[in-house]
C-alpha cells in the first residue's frame, strides 16, 4: 500500500472515524458514500494538508469539482506530492 493510500486512511480514520479501504479509492468510493458533507469535506482536506507524510500538499477547494471522490482524491495527491517525497 502505497504512501498516499495509508495517508487517506489513517486521517479518514483519525478525524472522522471512517472505514476506508484501499479498495474504496481504488473503485472511486464519493464523499456522498461515507456521509460527509461539504463541512466535513472541508475538514478532511484540512487534515490531510496537514499530515506531515504528505509534505505540506495543498489540495484544492472543496467546490472544485476536480476533486469528488475517494480515487480521484489519491491521483490528485499523487500527482502534486513533493519531489522529495516521490
């Protein structure tokens, strides 16, 4: 399991006491699947700039669609995480 995925779990599972599963980003699992509204989506991402295994990444805001679920969240993070952390 890659860096990003145990990130996305430990923070779902620290802060909103969510049951994530790799195979709930792999397949694309929304927001909307777990109960979080835009709020708590707001918080989530919070959370996640914040983890010091993701090396201060800025994600972008909760409206932007970019961003709707659980796989497209992973590629995003992937895709910006730091040079040193790749």
């Amino acid at each position: 399991m890659d860096i990003v995925t145990q990130t996305i779990i430990a923070v779902a599972k620290k802060f909103h006491e969510l049951e994530v599963t790799p195979e709930d980003i792999t397949n694309g699992k929304t927001f909307d699947d777990y109960g979080i509204d835009s709020i708590d989506q707001i918080e989530f991402m919070l959370n996640l700039e914040d983890a010091e295994e993701l090396g201060g990444i800025e994600l972008p805001d909760v409206d932007n669609a970019e961003i709707e679920n659980m796989s497209q969240l992973h590629r995003y993070i992937t895709d910006n995480l730091p040079e040193s952390l790749k």
